[in-house]
C-alpha cells in the first residue's frame, strides 16, 4: 500500500494552504473530499440546483445531524431531516470555500486574549489564544496575495496593524448606493469601512477577475475570482504532480498505535470500504465533522476517541452571534437606473464598535439581498399575519417587490460565547447510511451574544435610518449560523484543559493537525475564513520544519 | 390529525362526486388534474403576471418531482393533498372560476389545506422563477414579469450534473 507523506481529510480553507505549501518542497499529498469535483466550467447561476436542493450537500434523509434544543424544561434532539436545517456547507472539491460570499475580515490583536483584556463573562468559557496577533499577521499578508483579497484600505480607531497598508488587490467596483451610505455614516460621524473580499479584481495566474455576475454568496464562481481553496490554491498544487485528490470518498474513521495516527478509513462513492496510510495526517472536514471523527475513531487505547485525553473535543463550539436586518429603497433615494444597477458590491460595513470600554461588541456587514429570486419570492407569500397569499395578491407582492424596491440587509457579527451548553457528540442511536454515529450539536447560546447583537443592530438601524430606508426591521437571535463553525478542538498549551498544541498538533499525537475552524478558543466578531486560511498557512510553515 | 381536519372541515360544502378518486389510485394523473386547475387558481394571470399554464407551472412540478434530488415526502404529500382535496370538493372540476375561488378560500381557511396550498405556491414559485432549463418560466416569462436579470452562466445541465 503506497504511504503518503500526509493525507488531508476535506479540502476547504483549512486543507488548500497545507496542501498548496507541502507539494511545492516535494512531499506526496492526498485529500480525501467527502464531494465530487467540480470545475469552473461545471458550475452555472442554477438556484435550483446549487440553493433549492442537496446537490452539493447530502441529502439530509441519507446523512443528517441532530440538534439539540433546550425547550421549556430541557435538551431535546432534533434530527435534520426533520427539520430541514441543513449543518452541510459543501462537500465539494474545497469545500464551503466555494460558496461564501468573501466577506474578509481579520482579527485584531485583542480577539487573541480576550479573556485577559475583558475577563470572563459568568457562564462563558472564554480563553485566550496562545498565539498573538504578531504570530498571525504575516500569514494574513499572505493569505491577500496567494487567495486573493480585493481593498482599500480603511483608517479608523480599531485598525489592526498591517505589514502592507494597501491589498493585494485592488478594490471591487461599488454599488451607486454606497454614496449615501457613505454620506449618512458622514452625517452619524460613524466611519464607513470598506469590506475587502476574496474576489480578485483583476486577474492573477490562469484565474479571471470578477465579472459581477449579481450571484455570489452561496454559488461557486464561474470565473475562478473568488478565493476557494479549489481555485485559488489546489488547482496549482496539482500542477506540482504530487497531490493526489480522492473525490467522493467519506472518511468515517482514523486508526491509531499509542503513539501515532496510523490510517485513515473511508467509504468510496459505491460505498466500498479502503483504507490508506501516511506518516502524517490533517484533518480539515470543517468543526463539527472533523469532532466527530475524532469521537467515531476510539480504539482500545483510546475508548474515548482520538486525540480526546483531555476530554475536550467536541467541546466549546463557537459559531457567529448576531442576526440581520434590512431597510428598503427605491426611486426616492436613488434614480431607478441606479437602484437597480445589478452585480456591484456594496461592500460596507461599520466597525467603530468592534471594542468598547465594557464589553467586546463587534463587526455589522451590509449588503444587497441575494438575488436568488425564488428564495426571495418564498419569502413574499404570506400576508402580515401569517396567512398564504395566493392569485392576484400574491401576484401583486411579487411584482411590487421585485420591481419597485430593492433590500439593504445588514448582517450583524458577534463573539459566539463559548460554553458548557455548546458542543457536538455522537449517539449510537443516530446514524447516518453507512451507519456511523452522526454529529448531535448543543447549540445553547450565551445571553451576552443577543445582548451584543442588539446593541450593534441599534447602530446599523440609525445608518440605514438616515439614509432614509423604509420598512426596516431587524431579527438578532441566539440560534447559531450554520455556515460559520469554528471550535471543538481548541488548541492550547495546556493537554489537561485542550486539544491541540500551538501549531495545531494533537497533544496526542505528533502526526495528526487539525486546520479548519476547530483550533478557535473564541472566534472574533467576523466571519471565520481569512483566519482558517492563515491559520493553515502558519500550520504549513512548521509542518516544513517536522517532516 | 391535520389530513383528516381538512377533510372534515372543507367537506361539508357536500358536493355529490362526480369523479370518483378512487379510480384514479393506479396512477397520479386524476391528482395531476386537480393540481392543474388550482394552479389556475393560485397564479392567475394578471395586468403585471402570467398565468399558471404560461409558465407551465403543473408540468414543471410533473417532470422535476420525480428527480431523485426532489423531496419524495413533498411529492406524495401534494399528490395525496389532492386526492384529499377531491374527496372534500368532488365537484370543484365542473365549477365556473367564482366557484372555484370560494374553494380555495376556503381551503386555505383550514390548516392541512393551508399546508397543501403552500406546497403547491412554493412549487408554482420555482416553475415562476428557476432557470427554464427545468420546464417553467417559459421564454423567461417569469423573469421578465419582474425585470430579473439572471446570472451567467446559466446551467446547460440540470442538477448541476456533471458531463
């Protein structure tokens, strides 16, 4: 059986710079990919098939999670096809990298110690990091070149430190609304930050600048500008000859000795059972499936699954606190040609209050309203109390809506308060159809992130209120977003009260990393990629120096 | 619980059956039917909309609710929703439009009806607006009703199959 050098499990944001950095020096790697691959010329604007159904996703009958809710008086579990609220982001070649919308954001060096800049919050588990921002910083540098990030730069209190003042790119073109925007913050004396995104804005290597296709967030992008792991970073470690890519292959176990990983075991797409060795193993598969394998791989020395002496794994999962709002405009604020300019980015965000002097607050994102227009007329089929519209009402509401105004969404981003109520399991009594234990996830919320959340909706409510917006209304909630996960494996110097090292080593095992979202203690008031990518670059950068 | 509200609740209009479902049990074609003419209810056409049947709103419902990717739950839901519907309203096929609406409303009144009428507006919403590929929006119509402009590239595969 040919051992490789390292065997990747996923191919998101955490696997593409390991990948990327470790078959340039030579070394032999293989990604197991739970999807298929696709390619540029593979994916297409299709809301049917890449929103409406579980073509990219499993199907949830087939594999599923379980949620568990605290209702009245205790935890209930919910399995997902249930419910239909899907915890899948992507199981395709890079992973949910391919469907973000790039809204690129850093941490700043407090997010790394916040429990010593802000102490603990009473029933939070908040840690500080054992690196520092400066460990990081020039792994962020690099993510803008290699990724992609399109910007300018910004002035503004909170501004974490640079090593180069502008981006790697230059900024994506902007929606006419950004004016009064910018204006209305003005008129506040609120700053209006300008959003980067991993979207090229020109053209790097064999991929193409954007081309303001209007469908964005949650489609892959069909000219390789936006920075998936695929595009930006697995593509040209192909071209090295020595990645080796697995598509369609479940990793539903790893093996171990006392002392090390030993192999991988994975289902192929007939649902064939192999196996495959190498000296060294990363697991990527995003937080909550890569917990979950760890909990599913216990053997005889390890009865309560890999790299879990410490008890830890699973534990502390951190997803993004907040909510949205929205506001509406239409001919009166902008002339119609304007307002309905189609495929600019708005690309705006406030963050003056990223830190206050009592408590971290954190990062609001505004944007269009996605174009998806099923997705958007869905949600204009009822009347104010509930009830289905249908015929000529109905009729009517699309036309008006769709028509006449357009939707400012404004997206709100706090610290998810780690805690005790927070984590993802396995039950022997939820299986998936190959029959392995699937994720539960406890989503209990610390009060302190609704609490945060309103407070910044408050001030994107006064923005969006002096640009004049009609109909505004806003939903901040404790429950958590799907698509940012983060936690379970966090890394520490401590084995007792952690999972992995500094580097994201296994404190049980010198050849096993984990690079997604896991290592997180605590995962800043922004969306968590730009810091999986850069995480996984400074993880490349020491596995050099082992292997 | 909910199936048989429905039926309690909207049958005591008490039309004598001129159709007979249970004929129709072999396959779905007598549901398939039904469902066509309360599209005609449901999305009408308007000064500002087309109609059901300009979008093809049955059909795309027929041909894509057999795809392996659509929600089999759904798909027997909404066929036996019609049965049910049917059973309650024998005579809701031989009814002129006002008829028709009364129905309807009085459909969407009780909760299992309710639940049917929104499957079929969230089904009539996607044969409106999905890329024509799938058998709906015909010509774009839907699109063009409300000046939306699609992204590119448009799918030449359904399903995001790969060729």
């Amino acid at each position: 059986m040919m051992k490789y050098d390292i065997c990747i499990i996923g191919s998101g944001a955490g696997a593409g710079p390991i990948a990327y950095e470790l078959t340039r020096l030579g070394k032999k790697v293989l990604i197991l990919e739970k999807g298929p691959i696709y390619s540029e010329k593979d994916v297409s604007k299709d809301e049917i098939a890449f929103v409406r159904r579980d073509i990219v996703t499993p199907k949830l009958k087939d594999e599923y999670h379980v949620i568990e809710e605290y209702i009245e008086d205790g935890w209930y579990k919910f399995p997902t096809y249930e419910t239909g609220w899907s915890f899948w982001n992507g199981n395709i070649l890079g992973g949910s990298s391919n469907f973000m919308s790039g809204y690129f954001h850093r941490l700043k060096p407090n997010d790394f110690k916040l429990k010593t800049v802000y102490g603990n919050i009473e029933g939070a588990n908040v840690e500080d990091w054992p690196i520092s921002y400066k460990d990081m910083e020039p792994y962020y540098t690099k993510v803008e070149s290699k990724v992609g990030v399109s910007g300018s730069f910004t002035k503004y209190k909170h501004h974490e430190p640079r090593s180069k003042k502008e981006y790697a790119y230059p900024a994506l073109e902007e929606h006419p609304i950004t004016k009064l925007f910018d204006k209305s913050c003005k008129e506040l004396k609120f700053t209006s930050y300008r959003v980067p995104r991993a979207i090229l804005s020109t053209s790097k290597d064999n991929r193409n600048p954007c081309y303001y296709s209007n469908y964005c967030g949650s489609y892959a992008c069909a000219s390789g500008a936006k920075g998936s792991s695929r595009a930006s970073l697995l593509v040209d470690a192909l071209k090295t000859g020595n990645l080796t890519i697995k598509s369609e292959s479940f990793v539903y176990k790893l093996d171990s000795s006392k002392d090390e990983v030993t192999k991988a075991y994975y289902f192929t797409k007939e649902g064939n059972k192999k196996e495959v060795e190498a000296k060294l193993f990363v697991l990527s598969a995003q937080a909550v499936e890569s917990s979950r394998l760890l909990l599913n791989s216990k053997n005889e020395f390890y009865p309560n699954g890999l790299s879990n002496s410490s008890k830890q794994v699973g534990k502390n999962m951190i997803f993004t606190g907040g909510g949205i709002g929205r506001g509406e405009f239409d001919e009166s604020h902008l002339e119609k040609d304007e307002l309905f300019t189609q495929g600019l980015f708005v690309n705006r965000a406030l963050k003056d209050w990223y830190y206050t002097d009592d408590f971290k607050g954190g990062t609001v994102d505004f944007l269009f309203e996605h174009a998806n227009p099923i997705r958007r007329a869905n949600g204009l089929k009822r009347d104010d109390n509930g009830n289905l519209l249908y015929g000529k009402a109905l009729q009517d509401k699309l036309f008006e809506n769709f028509t006449k105004k357009r939707v400012l969404n404004f997206e709100v981003f706090t610290d998810w308060m780690p805690n005790d109520n927070c984590f993802v399991s396995v039950d022997e009594k939820y299986k998936d159809k190959y029959g392995v234990p699937v994720a539960n996830i406890r989503i209990g919320a610390h009060e302190q992130d609704v609490k945060v959340g309103n407070f910044l909706a408050k001030k994107a409510i006064r923005v969006l209120e002096q640009m004049g917006a009609k109909n505004i209304d806003v939903n901040i909630s404790p429950l958590p977003s799907a698509n940012l996960q983060a936690g379970g494996c966090r890394f520490g110097d401590n084995p007792k009260t952690s999972v992995l090292n500094k580097y994201c080593q296994s404190h049980d095992f010198k050849n096993l990393f984990v690079t997604d979202g896991s290592f997180m203690p605590t995962g800043g008031s922004v969306p968590h990629t730009w810091t999986i990518y850069a995480n996984s670059f400074r993880v490349a950068d020491y596995i050099k120096t082992i292997l | 619980m909910k199936r048989r509200e429905f039926i309690v609740t909207t049958s005591i209009i008490g039309l004598s059956s001129a159709l007979n479902s249970q004929e129709f049990k072999s396959d779905d074609t007598f549901s398939w039917l039904i469902i066509d003419n309360v599209y005609d209810i449901l999305f009408p056409k308007t000064e500002t909309m087309p109609s059901a049947k300009e979008f093809n709103a049955t059909s795309y419902l027929q041909i894509n609710s057999k795809d392996k990717s659509f929600d089999e739950d759904d798909r027997a839901y909404i066929l036996q929703g019609a049965l049910d519907f049917n059973n309650a309203f024998p005579n809701f096929l031989k009814l002129d439009l006002e008829e028709k609406q009364n129905i309807i409303e009085r459909t969407n009144s009780s909760e299992y009806g309710q639940e049917w009428l929104t499957k079929l507006v969230y089904y009539g919403i996607e044969a409106l607006l999905s890329d024509p590929i799938y058998g709906g929006n015909v010509n774009e119509i839907g699109w063009k009703s409300l000046n939306h402009k699609t992204g590119k590239p448009q799918p030449k595969q359904k399903y995001a199959k790969v060729v």
